[in-house]
C-alpha cells in the first residue's frame, strides 16, 4: 500500500471521527451543513440551470460572512457578485465564494488560536466546519496536483489530522487526557493558510488583512 493511499485512509478515518462523535464527548449542538457550503453547492447547481434569479436569493443567506469581509478586508463582495449575476458571470461567483470560504477558513482558525486552544468545544467545531470547506476544494486541489505532479491534497490532509490532534482530549473520567498544543496548532494553521493561496492565488488579494491568524 503506497503512503498517499495510507495519507488517504487516516483522513477518511478522521472524517469519520469528525463525523460520528460528539466534541470531546458533550456534544457542541446540530452537525449540518455549513451554510457557506450550501449556499456553494446551491450557486454550482443554479449556474448549471442558468437561474441567475435564484442565485440572487442565495446570496442573500450568507450576508453576515459578507459583512465581515468587508470589516476586515475592505472588500465589499456584496457589490461583486451583483455585478456577478448581472452579467451572468459564473466564473467570478465561484470566485468570490471561494474568496469568502476562504477568509471564512482563516477567521476559524484566527479565532481557535486567539482562544489558545483553550475553548475545546468550540474549537473543534470551528475545525469541524474547516473539514466541510476543504472538501468543498478538494476536486480543485486534486486537479491541481494533477497538473503540477505535487501531492499537496495529501499534505493538506495531514494538516487537518494534525490540527485535530493538536486540540487534545479530555480522556475518559480525567485518565489519558493530552493537553491542547498551541505551537503545533499554530504551524500547522499557518501551513494550511499558505498551501491554500499557493493552489489558489486570488485568495492573496485579502491575504494580509487586518484580520491576523496568529
């Protein structure tokens, strides 16, 4: 068995763990979808039916991560994609929701290393929600590996392992718990952010933000 069909195993096994537990075992309320994610995966599908009509209804549902890249960034993405739909350009609407799921990624793990670690719950929601993202990438990142003969989906598949190893654990009644490590959730974030813009160079354009992950 070779390591990328191994690098690939242990991730599926993590999105398992993701997928069927509760957060450090006292639950961290409902599992849906993300709502970054739904409004994405809705666009994909109206741009497929040419409903430019139902798409400007979709935006509407994600209008406080817009706010909030327009307080960090500057940026007003609100003003993009009605120029977006008007025009029918369905290359700048991935765009820019890649854009925003993107910042959306970098505000998770701003704030999980904000907290140090030190909310468990929340941040492994944060992280959990992370996952739901890069899955959402995950078809571009492997074209791009394709295309560059690099293998970075792998190395981001370990950086989300890795991250979700860094938060600790409880252990069961106090016994085995591991401590949350705060210098190698920290590398490991930073890593991600920067394999990120490397497969996806239009996310630099709000690469050096006011918003600062660590």
């Amino acid at each position: 068995m070779n390591i990328k069909r191994i690098t690939w195993l242990l991730f599926v096994l993590a999105i398992f763990v993701f997928s069927t537990t509760d957060i450090f075992g006292y639950g961290y309320g409902t599992r849906g979808k993300d709502t970054l994610v739904a409004v994405y995966e809705d666009i994909v599908g109206f741009i497929e039916e040419n409903n430019y009509e139902a798409i400007k209804k979709e935006t509407e549902k994600i209008e406080v991560p817009l706010s909030n890249y327009h307080k960090y960034y500057s940026i007003d993405l609100r003003q993009v994609f009605v120029q977006a739909i008007e025009q029918k350009d369905a290359d700048a609407l991935i765009r820019n929701m890649e854009q925003l799921i993107y910042f959306a990624v970098r505000e998770k793990l701003y704030w999980n290393n904000k907290e140090k670690l030190e909310k468990g719950v929340a941040a492994n929601a944060r992280l959990r929600v992370v996952l739901q993202y890069y899955m959402l990438f995950k078809p571009k990142i492997e074209k791009y590996d394709k295309e560059n003969s690099i293998s970075l989906n792998s190395e981001i598949a370990n950086l989300i392992v890795g991250m979700k190893k860094s938060l600790g654990t409880p252990g069961t009644f106090g016994y085995d718990a591991k401590p949350p490590d705060l210098e190698e959730f920290r590398k490991l974030s930073s890593r991600l952010e920067e394999v990120l813009v490397m497969i996806f160079p239009h996310f630099a354009d709000g690469y050096k933000a006011v918003i600062k992950a660590h």
